[in-house]
C-alpha cells in the first residue's frame, strides 16, 4: 500500500514541491508496552476525527499529500494496524508532520484494547 501511494504521491505532485515521503507501517506487536503477552487487538477509530486531522495536516506549510489507512476489527499478531504516508518539501516539514499525525491517531482517533494470552 506505502509503495503504490508513494507512486502514486510522485506522479501527481509538483517536483519542485517534493523532496521527501515518508512511510509509516504500525503492526500488532506480541506483547504491551510493559511486556505482557497479548495474543490480538481489538481496534476502531473514529472516522470522522481521522479526515479533520488529515485535512488539517495537509495544511502544514511543506506538506504536498498525506495518505492514511487505519485496520479496524480483530487483529492477530503481526497484521497491520495502520498505514500513513506523508510527502513534502523538506525532512524538517515531513517528520514533525508525521510524528504530529501518529500522535493525534493514537491519543484521539483510535481505540485500542489488547486481548491478552
């Protein structure tokens, strides 16, 4: 999916306006933070929250395109929670942009609940 936005980000986009995408890949991991065994992950978010964050996040000055895609259901060890992509001018526009998104994803838009082994 990262790959195919990301062609998809290079075709469409100005070049003088492009000059770093960068992807994010978020996975099911086997154990919580605190190293507990978890066997799933009961995951949803709200839909509503994701595009006002996106759309406010696309207005970041540097920022050209932001893609996302959030899993949503039962998800087993190693399946993929979520994808983001997001493409800009320079590193210093596309990494605080991410790294602001994935905050607002997981503090606001996405509920999370570990099923435990």
């Amino acid at each position: 999916m990262i790959e195919e936005w990301m062609k998809e980000i290079k075709k469409a986009c100005d070049p003088k306006s492009l000059g770093m995408i960068l992807g994010h890949n978020g996975i099911v991991r086997a154990t919580t933070k605190d190293g507990k065994p978890v066997r799933a992950m009961k995951l949803s978010y709200d839909k509503a929250k994701l595009e006002s964050a996106i759309r406010a996040c696309k207005k970041k000055d540097g920022i050209v395109d932001f893609r996302v895609w959030i899993n949503e259901g039962v998800l087993q060890i190693g399946v993929d929670i979520m994808n983001v992509c997001v493409a800009g001018r320079f590193r210093t526009d596309v990494l605080p942009a991410l790294q602001e998104l994935l905050t607002i994803i997981k503090g606001e838009i996405v509920r999370e609940e570990e099923i435990y082994i």
